[in-house]
C-alpha cells in the first residue's frame, strides 16, 4: 500500500479551504418558497458534502420534519424568510454531530428571542457574529492537523515496511477521531448546562407588542 503523506496533507488542507460560508447578504432579502430554499442551500454548500454529486443538503422532507420537531418556525403563506434559512444553516452544521433534541434546546431560545423581532440585534446578528471567526477557525484548524498529521508520520516505527502506511493514516484517523469525540461531549455538556440552568432566555416584546400593553393599561 502506498500512500505519499505529504500529498494526502496538501489535499485534506485544500479542502478546508474549499468549505464555503454563506454571507448573511448572500441570503435574498425576500421570502423564498421552499423550493428556493432548497435550490439555494444545494448551490451554496454543494462542496462540504463528501459526494457532492450525489449527496443532498436540503430535501422538502427535511424541512418538514425540521418543523414538526419545532427546530424551525413553520413558513407563512408556504413561503421562508431570511431568518429561516439561517436557522436552517445553523440546523445544517449540528445535525451530524447533535441529536434532534439537543438541536432543539440549543436553537430554542435563538428563535425565542431573535426571530422575528423588531430589534436592531436580530438572528442575523447572531448569524453573523457567530460564523465571523469563521476564516480564523479554519486557519487554526490546518495547523492543529498539520501537528497531528506529522505525529502520525512517526507512529509505528517498528511496523513491517508493508504496513506501516496504513497503521499511520490509521493513527492519524486515531487522533482526529478522539479529538472530535471529545469536542461532542464538551458540546452535549454545555447544552445540559444550558437545560440546567432553567431553559432559554424571556423573548423581548417587539415595539407593537408593547404599544398594545401600555394601549391595554
């Protein structure tokens, strides 16, 4: 079995580079049928799947079930605002690591508080603050696996020649694993922190809620 680790290096770090980030001004300002949704998470997130040709960001099923488990509002008039579909990305990046539940109670007080509302700090903000770091984090990503890629490059010393590519990337896939495992359960233990400390935060009124309560006294 050969393997050139430098080349196999060289393309992994590539394909960081090639993870796209939707832009909140890359969102149309207008209501989208789901239809539209759909065409404009495939087009957009295309290349983060592992079989771009083949595998699906975003299916009318998808959305559906999204909805009846209250991780996303459900449309008006069958048609999906801007703040969907950021729900809908943030949604897109936990499902391969959260469960339904655990998507729910984190998403939960997002939409509480921040769909939907006449503040200046909306769920854009939120989008936006919250992917901002997103080209500093990929680049602080590379390095931590360029480190444990050359780690690799030294593991089974003593293995048969013949072997010894293999047991490497398996080393390296070792390391990447537990690295992962353990961010999982750091992210479970925060959103159980989360449900302990009593749910999610009170949902400001909008301006034409509290013109109707001081209407009402």
């Amino acid at each position: 079995m050969t393997i050139n680790m430098d080349d196999l290096l060289g393309s992994i770090l590539s394909s960081l580079d090639r993870v796209e980030y939707i832009k909140a001004e890359d969102i149309p300002d207008i209501d989208l049928y789901m239809d539209q949704v759909t065409t404009f998470m495939e087009s957009h997130l295309k290349t983060s799947t592992r079989n771009p040709e083949e595998d699906k960001i975003l299916t009318k099923t998808m959305i559906n079930n999204y909805t009846k488990n209250d991780l996303l509002p459900p449309p008006v008039k069958k048609k999906y605002s801007k703040q969907h579909v950021f729900l809908l990305i943030f949604i897109y990046y936990y499902k391969g690591i959260l469960s339904i539940s655990d998507i729910q109670q984190l998403l939960q007080p997002i939409t509480d508080r921040f769909f939907r509302t006449d503040d200046e700090f909306d769920l854009e903000a939120v989008y936006e603050e919250a992917f901002g770091f997103e080209r500093e984090q990929t680049e602080n990503l590379k390095e931590d696996i360029t480190k444990k890629y050359r780690v690799s490059e030294t593991a089974f010393a003593d293995a048969p020649d013949e072997s010894r590519p293999f047991l490497q990337v398996f080393s390296f896939i070792c390391m990447l694993g537990f690295d992962a495992y353990m961010k999982k359960l750091l992210i479970e233990k925060l959103i159980d922190g989360l449900a302990a400390e009593g749910g999610r935060p009170e949902k400001k009124k909008s301006k034409k809620q509290e013109e109707s309560s001081q209407t009402e006294e």
